[in-house]
C-alpha cells in the first residue's frame, strides 16, 4: 500500500463529488436499522478525515486510523480548523492495535480494496475483530468486481480542477487487481508541476469477503447496494457490508 506521499495533498480536491454529509447520515440509519448504538467508533483507513469529522459532528465518539502519515496530518489540520478534538493513530490495518476496544468500525470508499493480498485483509478483519466488544457492528464499503472489471480496468480518466490537473490511468491485471497511475499535475502561478503517484486495488468476490468475516469471528447482516438498504445486484459497482461479531476474542 502507498503512503500517498503526493495524492493527500489533492484527495480532498479530487474528491470533490463525495457527500460526506450525506453517507453520514446513511451509516447512521443503517446503524439504527439494526438496532445498534454507534458508541465508541474507529474509521478504519480515515484518510483526511472527512467522514471521522462528519460523524464526530453528529456526536459520535470516534476516532481514525490509516497508514499514511501524510493523509492524517491534512485529518488533523482538518479537525483543528474545526475545532474537533478527534483522536488520529498512524497504522496499518493489518497491524491494528488499540488501546480499547470498541463498539462499531466503519471503513468507507473503498479503503479494503488497498489491501491487495487475500492474507493480509484476512488479518485486517482479524483485527477488528480482536478489539470487538461484544454485539460490536463492522459496516464498510468496498468497489465489487463488476466495477474494477467493466469500469476502472483498463481506463483512463482525467480530473480537472482549480488546483490539480489529473490523468488517473488503470490497468486490470489478474485476481482482479488494477494497477494505478497518478500523474497529477499542480497549478500555481500559470506554472504546472508534474507529480506522480503508483497504488493498487483489488476487488474481492462478495462470497470471499463473507468467509473472511466469518473466519474472523463476524456475521455477515446484509450486503446491499451502494447507499441503500436493497440486496447487491450482479451489476452494482459499491457494496456495503453490514457485519456483528459473534465470537469475541478480545486479548485479556
């Protein structure tokens, strides 16, 4: 997984189309829908922050985790413009280790795609499940295998704004991995400035991921289309997974 030294600096910006807003509000209900009290929250792979700051607004008590040193400092400068006290830990979601536990993770975006290696999302949601208090919710979003094969593979798409020029450049490879490339180039003063960045993401089938939960201790609620509460079709590019723990194996 990259650490996105480049990319933070413009993934607000390139992102723009995002409601975050309103996926706060989705989480919310879908929460309430299962009867389940947020509590004590952690957004796996925060990145800047959008959607911990979203929902700590709505009065969550969350906090955030991601990798990328250089997306939790735009997260923290986001909360201080705010005026949030929001809690930021540099991990990586294989490697999660808390001080706590918790009641409910989210993980939005896409996050689990950067996980490209079957293990070592199985060790993410090992993990999760570790820091689990017990009736806790997993609900995160992930791009189905429909979209990297018919949508993202193999294509080229080009991102203009007022500050970032951007050819995003895919190429689909085996087990439903895409090869992406970032030419990003920045505007000031009449001058461009070429940077690049290089990630990856994989697409999980919908039955795997189910396994994996259920390895990691998880019932997997529901699968539904992307800001819905209908089941995933075969078409759908984003699934949301609505998941509860059932076998707590919380480190003494």
């Amino acid at each position: 997984m990259s650490g996105y030294h480049i990319f933070s600096q413009f993934y607000d910006n390139l992102t723009f189309n995002v409601d975050y807003e309103k996926r706060a509000e989705y989480l919310q209900s879908v929460l309430s829908l299962w009867g389940h009290e947020a509590g004590l929250t952690l957004d796996l792979a925060c990145g800047t922050g959008s959607m911990t700051l979203a929902l700590k607004e709505k009065g969550w008590d969350i906090f955030g985790v991601d990798a990328s040193q250089e997306m939790l400092s735009v997260a923290m400068d986001k909360a201080y413009d705010k005026e949030l006290s929001v809690l930021f830990l540099c991990q990586r979601m294989e490697n999660l280790d808390l001080y706590g536990t918790i009641d409910t993770c989210i993980s939005t975006l896409d996050s689990l795609n950067h996980i490209t290696e079957k293990s070592t999302l199985q060790a993410a949601f090992d993990k999760v499940a570790l820091f689990m208090n017990p009736e806790g919710m997993f609900v995160f979003d992930v791009n189905t295998v429909y979209k990297h094969r018919e949508i993202l593979g193999n294509n080229t798409f080009v991102y203009d704004t007022d500050e970032v020029y951007c050819v995003w450049q895919n190429s689909l490879k085996e087990n439903n991995v895409i090869n992406i490339d970032l030419d990003m180039f920045e505007k000031a003063d009449g001058v461009y400035t070429r940077h690049t960045e290089h990630f990856k993401e994989r697409a999980y089938e919908i039955g795997k991921i189910k396994e994996m939960l259920k390895i990691a201790g998880f019932e997997t609620l529901a699968v539904y289309r992307d800001m819905t509460t209908e089941p995933i079709g075969e078409k759908d590019d984003r699934a949301i997974f609505v998941a509860r723990i059932v076998e707590v194996k919380n480190a003494e």
